[in-house]
C-alpha cells in the first residue's frame, strides 16, 4: 500500500502546471462566510481564539505515550513567520505539558518541490500522529487529498484558513493562519486614503498559486472599483527577494510614472526595496505582507511605508491548544485566523516594540 502511494505522490509532485487563480478561489470558502454558515463553527473558532489570547492551562489527561508531530514549512525564507510558527508552537505545546516528539522540515517556496514530498512521504511511513503542512498550489492540494484519504494521520493545513468547498466528506483536521483576505483589505484602506485617485501602480505576486490570488487578485479587484486608480502592470515572481527586485525593475521600466508597488509577500516587498533604493526611487509608496523582524526594520529605516503585521505568535498557540483539546476528547474548530495590526512608517518605535512584545511572545524567548 504505502510502495503504491509512494509511486503515486512522487508523480504528483513532478507536475508543474497549476490551476488557474480564479479557479483556486472559486472552490474555497472565505473565512467569515464559513462562519456564518456554520454557527456551531463559529462558537468553537471564539472559544478557541479565547484560549489563544489567554495563559496555557495545562492538559488535563495523562498521555500513555509521547504524540509524533511532523512540520514540513516552505521556512527557507527572509520572512521569519515559519520559524517563529513553530517555536511559539513548541514553547506553548511545553506549557500545555504536552509530551510530543517533533520532526521537522524547512523548504524553499516553489522550489525544493521533491524534498518536501520526501519528507510528506516519510511523515505518512512514520505513521505521525499529526502532520503541519501548508496548501498553495495544485500539486499539494493532490497530496493532501491522498493523506486524508489513506492514512490516519490529522492534517493541519497553514497559512490558510479558507475550507476547501470539495472537502466535505474528508477534510483536514484544521486550517490555521491570518486571513490573507482581511490583511489584504486592511492594505487596500490604507492606499485608497493615501494615494490619489489618479495613481498608477503595479503588483508583485508571490509564485503562482492561492497565496497570490489571495493578496493579489482580490487587491486588483477590489482598486478597480475605483475608477481612477490604474493597475499599470503585474508580475508573478518566484517569492524571492531577487525574484522581487527584477520585477519592481521591470514594472519600473514599462512605466516610470509609477506612483506605488503592492507587494505579496516579505520577500518580494524587501526585493522591490532594493530596486528603488538602486533606482533612486523611494518617491514611491511601497508595502510589506506580513510584519515579521525584516519588514519592521525596513520600516524603521524607510525602506518600507506600511504593512499589515501579524500577530505571528497566534497561530503557533492555536495550533498547540487544538492538539490539546484533541487529546482530551473536545471538538477542535475547522478554522481558526489571528489578529493583524496595521504598521506604518509614521508609528512611533514605542508603539511598534508594544506590538512586537503581543506578536513574538513566545518566539522571542
């Protein structure tokens, strides 16, 4: 069986074509609606982002064994929310008295695409008890399918928190991450108050997939609704800082008038940073995703104006309270999304420290 699946994964995981954006987003539910279909959901969602905001209380049952959790995290990036993830995790899961045994494994986004089948493959060989993985593109939705549909391993899916519509039958254990939805129009207010109607801009994907139509697309839609805003360009990047500068580069060559660059992710905002510091640029208005440590420095030295911060420790916390509540036979809700705060470079250093001591209280012990 497992010598069949194997076959079958690592074919999936050679394919390089993805559904189209539109067709990722049509088949997911967004965060609210979900809620408000489903009352019950919500009532366990608030209960449990209660839980998240408060101190650990300890588990209340004796475990006959250690649990076996496997992390695969496209972590090999500039932006530090997946380390941070698994830390606050990790420390929250030791206050919750919760003995566990952790494999984890980092990978570069869109890149180390048979490492990380490689190591989903050996987390289902391993029987794990809980597998933490992430869901961006086609080939890791196919995969996830064959884990829901041939082991018994609880799949909890991050940095999404939108259900997938066709997984009504079989669905993972639960989705956890900060609605890319909500930050993205927290980032959409903040330009349409302080960019001209007339403004020129363009957007930096992150790779081609769920994470760009989500940050993206929906801010694309969202500026065309105000007639005098211009979307003068686009790029999918490959969610480098490289990848970031050659296309703020090339969006500044197709149309020097640009007035500012939305950006999709850490990576890409600080790759479009140093575009515009070579350029001698800075005129022009550029956003961060996300507010880890690289994103607030580069605010505090004006190389970013603004970005939507999350409250990166959240998820982590969350993720270790719903094992918990698992182990002692309670119902863990489906989703589950942290707070953001938006940060901009006209925040005092002694309110931006006040989030970053609500946002890396356990990652920065």
């Amino acid at each position: 069986m497992f010598k069949a699946l194997q076959f079958s994964l690592l074919s999936l995981f050679t394919l390089t074509s993805y559904a189209h954006t539109t067709q990722v987003l049509n088949g997911y539910w967004q965060y609210d609606e979900y809620l408000e279909a489903y009352p019950a959901q919500k009532a366990l969602t608030d209960e449990l982002a209660s839980a998240v905001r408060q101190p650990p209380t300890p588990i209340s049952i004796k475990q006959d064994k250690p649990i076996s959790i496997a992390v695969v995290y496209p972590g090999h990036q500039v932006s530090d929310y997946w380390s941070r993830n698994i830390r606050a995790f990790e420390a929250r899961m030791e206050k919750l008295g919760i003995r566990y045994e952790i494999n984890q494994v980092f990978t570069r986004p869109s890149v180390d695409v048979r490492q990380q089948s490689l190591s989903l493959l050996a987390a289902i060989k391993n029987d794990a008890d809980y597998l933490i993985f992430t869901l961006d593109s086609t080939r890791h939705r196919k995969f996830i399918e064959h884990v829901m549909s041939s082991t018994d391993t609880k799949l909890i899916l991050q940095n999404i928190t939108t259900p997938v519509r066709a997984w009504t039958e079989q669905r993972p254990f639960m989705y956890v991450g900060f609605d890319h939805l909500n930050g993205t129009q927290m980032l959409e207010e903040y330009y349409k108050s302080r960019m001209d109607d007339d403004s020129r801009y363009s957007v930096l994907y992150f790779s081609e997939g769920y994470i760009s139509y989500a940050r993206g697309d929906t801010f694309i839609e969202e500026m065309s609704h105000h007639n005098g805003y211009k979307l003068s360009s686009s790029f999918y990047t490959s969610a480098t800082r490289e990848s970031g500068r050659e296309a703020a580069i090339n969006a500044l060559k197709k149309d020097p008038e640009l007035h500012f660059i939305y950006a999709c992710s850490t990576d890409v905002a600080l790759g479009a940073a140093d575009a515009l510091k070579e350029l001698g640029r800075e005129d022009i208005i550029l956003n961060g995703w996300g507010g880890g440590t690289a994103e607030l420095e580069a605010i505090a030295k004006g190389e970013l104006d603004v970005t939507v911060m999350r409250m990166n420790d959240d998820t982590g916390v969350a993720m270790a309270e719903a094992i918990k509540w698992d182990l002692e036979g309670k119902s863990v809700p489906h989703i589950y999304s942290g707070d953001f705060e938006l940060v901009t470079s006209e925040d005092t250093p002694q309110a931006i420290e006040k989030l970053k001591q609500r946002a890396f209280r356990y990652s920065e012990q």
